[in-house]
C-alpha cells in the first residue's frame, strides 16, 4: 500500500494545547513539513516565544530553546553566529515579536542576521486572554480596549512586513494567510523560501501569516476564518514585500 | 612567562580569550566598553563571535543563545546595564547555562555616577532578577586578578552549569598593572545537554517553563541542591594578621587593597586590627569570618557603598561580635580615614 499523508517526522507525537480552530497547529505543521522536505531536522534549532506557542519546544522534533519575551531573535542571533551552518527559526506572536520585542525584531533584520522568523499575527495576545496588541484593528474590541481600538488613544496597527522590508538586512518577507486552502499553500512556499533564502546566507527572512484566534475573537472557527478575510486582509495585504536575488 | 601592563578591563578580556571564550555580546557603557572594545578587535582573528548588541537586554539573550551552544561565551557591562540584565540573568540560571557575566561597577541609584562603587552587592549576590537562584559572584582586586578571575569563572561555571558574575569597581577595571600572561586553556568539558542540532541524538530543549505544580517545585530543589554544593565548595577568602586582632576589618575587591594599608598602619599604632578580604560574594565565605572573630571584639565593614556587604557580616556572625561600618559613594575612602575610623573604634572600646 501507498502512503499518501502521515505526520510530519519534525513533529513529535505530543498532543497539543491549542484551542479548536486556531492556526497555531497547522502552521507547525507546514514549518515542519518543510523542514522533512529539505531534510534540515537534524541541524535546524528552534526558539518558541512567550504567548499561546511557550510549548511549541514539545511539538517540533528538533532542539528546540523557550524565549524570554520577544527576545527570540537575540538568542537566534547568538546561535546562528556560533554555529553558521544550522537552520535557525524563530516563532513568535504579534505580542511578542511587535511590542515587546520590537528592538530585537527590528535590530536582527537590521543586522541581516541569516535566521527565519515565522511570525504569527492574530491581533491580539492570545494567552493571557485576549488583551490588545499593536497589530489589534480599529474599532477591533479587546479586554484592553473594550470600546474598540480608536486611533487617537491606542494609534495605529503596526504592519511589521513592510516595516522590516525597508531594512537593507532583509532578503525575504512575506506576509500570508492561512484562512483557505490556497493561502495555506502560499504559506508553506514562502516559509520554505525563507529557510531557502536562510541556505544562501542572504540575510534576514521573515513570514507574517495572519491566523485565526476563534477562543479570544468570540467566533466559531469558520466565522473566524472569514474574520481574517474580511477585516485583516484588507489592512495587512498579503505577498512579498522583500525578495533579494542571490549577487 | 612574560610580565605585560595591562588595564584592568583588557586583562580581564584577555583572560576570558586565553579560557576558551569564543562569543561576546555587549552593549557600551562606561567603565567597561573597553572590554567590548577589545572584544571588537580580537573575535574576528582568533574564528570568535563579536556582537555589539542593541540593548542590555539582547545583549544578554544572546548570551543565553550563545551558552546553549556549549561555546565559552560572556557580556560585559556596568550597574544600570546590569539592571538591564536581571531578566536574562533569571532566565540563564533556571536554564543552567555556563557563561560570564561582568559588572565593571559604578555608583547608582538612577543613573548614578561614573566612581567606582561597591553598591550593586545585593544585586549580584542575592540573586538580582526574579525567582530564586543565585549567580557565583567573584571580586578580583588588581589587573592579575581580572584576568585569572575570568579563566576561573569559566571553569565555575562549565563544571556548576551556572552563570558566575565578575564584579570589578570601576577602578579595576581602568587602572594599569603588571601582569603575568597565563596559559590558554585546552582541555574542556563535554556539554551533552547543548542545542546544536539533533544530528545522532534526540532534539536538546532549553526551556524554563515548568507549568506542574510538582515540577516547579522540584526544579526549585534541584537548583538549591546545586547551590549548597558549591555553597560547600567554592567559598574564598584571604585573610590577614587576623589570628589575634581585635577589631577585625571586612573589604573585597580594590576596598580590600587599600584597608590592608591602614591595617599595617593601625598595627604600628599597637591596635590590633586584621583583614577579611572576600573572594566569593557569593557564596560568602561566612566560615573564614567566624574564623577571624575568635579574638574580636568588633568587626568593621569598609565598603564603597551606604552598607550591603556588612549584613552578611552580621548574618555570619549571628550576633557573637559587633559590627561597624565605615563607607562613602562617589569617593572611594583612603587609607587615612580607615586608619582614623580604626583608632577611633579602638579608643571607644578601649583596645
């Protein structure tokens, strides 16, 4: 008999946390089909961040580190410097990566450090129950903003794809969705170019993937799927916002 | 082997070099840049990692990232950096990863000033950041002390899986002595736990998160387990003409220099005063004051500070002996005032 579909040999076969219809499993998924497909388990190392995905060292089969908050891309840093020749990712959520490891974000892609930052926007923090981030939408309700962000009083969501792509060190951003079949497709391309662009030491890389958080958005999964459609989409469109060709 | 005039931060850099260390991670601040500095100029030709990072912070993390490695690596700085620190330093002790930490000290709070002092002691000794845990916390006195200090904070810290702290007033860290040159390490230890890829082995996590209840508390245990071995162990102090003194003077690091004159003095007056100059700060080698108080009848702690190091004293003592002190912030006290506070505790007491 043909085996057509099986788990991914960079997954471990721990049961995960994650709330029905969130993205965070299925992204996993596509970071470590990747992985099998390049065959890079066994030099690729991991860092997880504070937020609904702290656990993620016990889902990918590979070494994995658990960040301190929002500073996954400095420990990155320190390790692909030591040890150039592994695969680095990171994975952070928008709490993490856009607020309070902003500095370290923006200063790893300044720096053009040759690492991969799977960075998983689902506006808001997920974990601690649904508090306001700086990718929350206007007028999007919060338990820190629970009349709705208004521009004047908590400003702007931040568009890190494009805030990233205009630094020199970034070889490849992309922001993509995972609300469809087609977009999670796109998704798993660009993660592999990422870590594609990572091989050939052309610097930074990064995938924003807008994901669902059916629990903290108050919806069914399905609904919150169409969330992303309607409401995220047009204010972080997706593509490459940054491809830099090999010299 | 040669004699070199080196500063204090330069020597303390070479002997981190000469010890293996092949990663630094810093961020300037007076007085200890020039350790980054010479960081700067060396990792790029000896196949090391330089980083001049872009806060304290990620300084620090990359510290952490570094050490999972298994690789020799340390950051430098100075007390408001330091502060910066205390969320990495927390991490690096749950996480058990060996790496070098040095506080070239200044005076705070706030932003302080640049003078040497002696105020961080709580901070380094009684942990600094959240939790429970404590660093190793060595105190060089001159140049050759920066460097051997640093090759011997490796060690402590590869054999423990700790990180061990440096702490060098400013001072130290910029005056000039002659050194001798020491011998790079060779022989170093086999770090299974390290992250580097699962080539051959099951994948490696470095992780400081522990949700059970059970597991907390166990994971609390095992570090204090670990803290009493080398509570055992690694406890350092010298001593001087303390056999028979009455007033028995506390000081470490260059403090401890500079008491020792007015010591000597003090015994040429016919007092009978001694030295105590901890090595360790932490763990505090509490035995060797004990020690010191068999004739005492009081101690004098002498510290670049408002007064930290002298609850130790106190602690250590447990109440047997009387403890003074004596200290100044933004002046570094000479000589001459130690000797004046020793004859003025003498007369009192009628020794």
């Amino acid at each position: 008999m043909k085996k057509v579909f099986q788990k991914p040999e960079s997954l471990t076969d721990a049961k995960n946390h994650y709330c029905p219809g969130c993205s965070h499993g299925l992204i996993h998924r596509l970071i470590a089909e990747c992985m099998d497909e390049m065959n890079i388990r066994e030099k690729t190392i991991g860092i997880c961040p504070v937020g609904c995905s702290v656990l993620a060292y016990d889902y990918f089969n590979c070494d994995m580190l658990e960040a301190a908050h929002g500073r996954a891309p400095a420990i990155a840093t320190a390790i692909k410097r030591l040890l150039p020749d592994r695969f680095l990712f990171t994975y952070q959520g928008d709490g993490d990566l856009a607020s309070i490891g902003m500095a370290e974000i923006v200063h790893a892609s300044a720096r053009g450090e040759k690492i991969t930052v799977i960075f998983v926007n689902n506006t808001l923090y997920g974990m601690t129950g649904g508090q306001m981030a700086p990718t929350t939408l206007l007028g999007q309700v919060t338990t820190t903003s629970p009349y709705g962000r208004k521009a004047e009083n908590e400003g702007y969501p931040m568009k890190m794809a494009e805030l990233l792509s205009s630094n020199e060190g970034s070889a490849y951003i992309c922001r993509t969705a995972v609300n469809n079949p087609a977009n999670i497709n796109r998704t798993k391309r660009a993660i592999k170019k990422a870590f594609q662009v990572q091989e050939k030491g052309l610097g930074f890389s990064m995938v924003e993937i807008l994901s669902a958080c059916p629990t903290n958005w108050g919806l069914n999964p399905l609904d919150a799927m169409k969330w992303i459609e309607d409401n995220m989409v047009p204010y972080y469109p997706l593509g490459e916002f940054k491809v830099k060709e090999e010299q | 082997m040669e004699r070199v005039l080196m500063k204090g931060n330069e020597a303390l850099a070479e002997g981190a070099i000469l010890a293996g260390c092949r990663g630094f991670f810093g961020y300037p601040i007076t007085p200890s840049s020039e350790i980054a500095e010479y960081m700067a100029r060396k990792m790029p030709k000896i196949g090391g990692v330089f980083v001049q990072a872009e806060s304290e912070l990620a300084a620090i993390n990359m510290v952490y990232g570094g050490a999972s490695t298994g690789a020799r690596v340390m950051t430098a700085s100075s007390s408001p950096g330091l502060s910066l620190k205390q969320e990495g330093i927390s991490f690096i002790s749950e996480a058990e990863l060996p790496c070098l930490i040095v506080n070239v000290s200044r005076g705070g709070p706030g932003l302080g000033g640049i003078q040497p002092a002696q105020s961080d002691y709580f901070q380094a000794t009684r942990g600094g950041g959240h939790g429970d845990y404590h660093t190793i916390v060595l105190a060089p006195s001159g140049s050759q002390e920066m460097m051997d200090f640093a090759m011997e904070a490796f060690e402590l810290a590869d054999k423990y899986r700790i990180p061990v702290m440096i702490m060098a007033e400013g001072t130290l860290g910029n005056i000039m002595e002659p050194i001798l040159m020491r011998e790079p390490v060779t022989k170093f230890s086999e770090k299974p736990w390290a992250t580097t890829g699962c080539r051959g082995r099951k994948p490696n996590i470095v992780n400081t998160l522990h949700l059970g209840n059970e597991e907390l508390e166990s994971r609390n245990h095992q570090l204090f387990n670990k803290y009493q071995i080398i509570k055992e162990n690694e406890k350092r102090a010298d001593a001087f003409l303390v056999e028979d003194a009455e007033i028995v003077v506390v000081a470490f690091g260059i403090m401890s220099r500079i008491v020792k004159k007015a010591v000597i003095e003090a015994r040429k007056k016919g007092v009978k005063a001694g030295l105590v100059r901890p090595v360790t700060l932490w763990p505090f080698p509490d035995e060797h004051i004990r020690t010191a108080a068999k004739n005492a009848r009081l101690f004098l702690s002498v510290e670049i500070s408002m007064g930290q190091m002298i609850q130790d004293i106190q602690l250590a003592l447990a109440g047997r002996v009387p403890v003074e002190f004596y200290g100044r912030i933004g002046f570094t006290p000479n000589p001459e005032e130690i000797l004046q506070e020793i004859m003025r505790l003498a007369e009192r007491e009628g020794l």
